[in-house]
C-alpha cells in the first residue's frame, strides 16, 4: 500500500510541474507576441519619421519646391505650406504629416525665413 502512495505522489507532482511549465510557456508567448507587434509598430514610426525629416530637409532647401502630397510606398506625406509676407522677406511655416492607412502616424511642424535678397536666389 505504501507504494501505491507513492506512485500516486509523483504522479500528482509532476502534473503539478506540467502544469507549471505550460503557464510559463503561456506567459512567454504572450510576451513574445507584445514584443512583435511593438516591433513592428516601432518600424514603421521610425520609417514615418524618416520621410516626415527628408520632407522637412527639403522645405528647408526651398520652401516653395515641396509638393503637397506625395506617396512613399504604404505612406502617404502630406505637406501644408503657409506663406507670411513680412517686409524685408517672407515667413513660410510648412506642417508636415505621414499618414499609413489612413491614420497619422507622424508630424512634425517647421519654418523658414527666407529674406528679400534670398528670395531671388530661390
């Protein structure tokens, strides 16, 4: 009798061990998994930023040269440019935004001045 209590002892310990080893496992799928959608959600912010710099790089080379609206794959940037005359030269402000199926993903806000005797230059 005392042996079937002891069969019956390991049997019962490592279902328990079994048990534990697959919550564990559970948990860290479940952490595999967060870290993947946070993998590529971070991707694509960083690609959103990069085309949210080269848009602002290049308003900041020529105001007036950035297109309103141009597609980069999956991303769409949108440029909005708003012209101040002052007198001695004109104030541009440009907000730039990348859209990823049809959410905002990144923007950002810029300015230039560029002077009268600049202008001519342009």
């Amino acid at each position: 009798m005392r042996r079937a209590a002891r069969g019956r002892t390991y049997l019962v310990e490592a279902l328990l061990l079994l048990a534990c080893l697959l919550a564990v496992a559970c948990v860290v799928m479940a952490v595999f998994t967060r870290s993947l959608e946070v993998g590529v959600q971070t991707q694509r912010e960083q690609e959103a930023i990069v085309l949210a710099q080269n848009a602002a790089e290049r308003f900041a080379a020529d105001p007036l040269s950035v297109p309103y609206e141009t597609d980069e794959g999956e991303y769409q940037v949108l440029c909005t440019v708003s012209t101040f005359p002052r007198p001695n030269g004109t104030w541009y402000d440009a907000h730039v935004a990348v859209m990823c199926a049809g959410e905002e993903a990144f923007s950002l806000d810029t300015t230039r001045y560029v002077s009268a005797s600049d202008a001519e230059v342009l």
